[in-house]
C-alpha cells in the first residue's frame, strides 16, 4: 500500500490497481502554433510542468504501474468533431485546419504527439479522445476494468477543462483520484488554483491533491 499526504487526508492506493493518467501533453497544447495557442493562450505556462511530469512517470514506470495518455483528437474527417465544437469563438486556426505542426487537433498530424519527453512506451494505454473528458466514447473505463484498476493519479493539461472534466467523470464511476498539482497546468493560474481547490473541498467530492514531492516520496517509500 502507499500512502500520500494530500488534501484534504492522506491518499492510500495500491499500485497494482492504479492507473497514471497523463491528460492531453501534446504539441497541440504546449507548443507555439498549436490549437491552445490559436486560442490566445501563453503555453509556455504549460511547458514548464513537463520536467515534473517526467519524474512521476519514470517513478511510476520504475513500478511497472500501468500508465495512460490520453490525446485530444478528431479522425481527418471531422466525423467526431461537433460543429458546436468547431465554430465556436474566432480562433485564428479551428480545429481541422492546417497550421505549422499539420491539421490542428486532427490525429496523426504532427502537433497531434505527445511531447517526446512524455513519449508512450510499449505497454502503455493511449486514448485519442474527442471530447474534453477521457471517458467519453473513448472506451477507457472498460481498458482500467480489465486491468482491475480502482484509484487513478492524474498529471496534463489543462488543469480546468480537459483534467478536470476527465476526473469528474472518473469520480462517477467509482474511482479514488489524485491530481499531482506541479504535474497540471491551466493557461489561468486563477482557475488552476479554484479547481484545485474545488476538487478535494468538502471531503475530497471529486478527489485528492497533492505536491508530486509527496507522491515521489509514498512512491520510495
Ligand atoms: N483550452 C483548454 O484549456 N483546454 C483544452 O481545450 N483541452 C484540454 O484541456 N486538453
């Protein structure tokens, strides 16, 4: 069993049933000219937390803890991209459109990989996902099923639309949750820190927070 100190109790987990899940750490999101950028975003904000990320992961892979990326991605045609989804607001580039690192958000296409640092490996889960949330007609929670996973630890990007959205509908279908808080980043500080908040307020109803010096260390320990 491990044990993290975080908010608002300790976090006990046993890694056999947990899964690492890395939200969305993809050019698209951290990198000039991708989809965040076209939003009118500073995603150099988002870059700084990849060192943070690597260490957990290395722990965690040192474990053989099981690890998922997920991608957020649409099929070339845009068959599973709402127009909702696609119109919505004046970004410079939308989502199917050519940019510098290929078609924004479309799978395949070069801004659609995950940084290399944080490059999947043989073994892990990777989830291409059309919406905000990892579980929505992704088929993920009958992968975690059938590897017996009850708790999930999350790092990625951002911290308040596609983290947040996949934690709160991991927390509904029964699994205890962690976010690593330097291993999650919003283009807003102010909303990383009311989601962090949010989530392990009134007795942890999405989940649990804490430094990934804490986790690092229930992991050594
Ligand atoms: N715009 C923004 O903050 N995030 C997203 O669009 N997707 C993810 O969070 N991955």
């Amino acid at each position: 069993m491990t044990r993290v100190a975080a908010t608002p109790f300790a976090f006990d987990f046993d890694i056999a049933s947990t899964a690492l899940v890395i939200i969305d750490m993809q050019r698209d999101f951290v990198e000039p000219g991708g989809f965040g950028a076209s939003l009118g975003n500073d995603v150099a904000l988002l870059q700084a937390i990849i060192p943070t990320c690597r260490r957990v992961l290395d722990a965690w892979r040192a474990l053989d803890g099981l690890v998922v990326h997920t991608r957020e991605s649409h099929l070339p045609d845009l068959s599973d991209c709402p127009p909702a989804k696609r119109l919505r607001g004046s970004p410079t580039l939308r989502i199917g459109d050519a940019g510098p690192m290929g078609r924004v958000l479309i799978a395949g296409e070069p801004g659609n990989q995950i940084v290399p640092e944080l490059a999947p490996v043989d073994g892990e889960i990777v989830i291409d996902k059309p919406g905000k949330g990892a579980f929505f007609d992704t088929g993920l929670h009958e992968s975690l099923q059938e590897f017996g996973i009850t708790h999930l630890v999350f790092m990625g990007v951002t911290t308040e639309v596609c983290v947040q959205t996949s934690m709160r509908e991991a927390n509904d279908r029964g699994y205890d949750c962690l976010l690593v808080e330097d291993g999650t980043e919003s283009y807003f500080p102010g909303f990383k820190a009311a989601t962090l908040a949010m989530i392990a307020a009134q007795g942890a109803i999405v989940g649990w927070t804490a430094p990934s010096a804490a986790l690092l260390e229930g992991l050594q320990a």
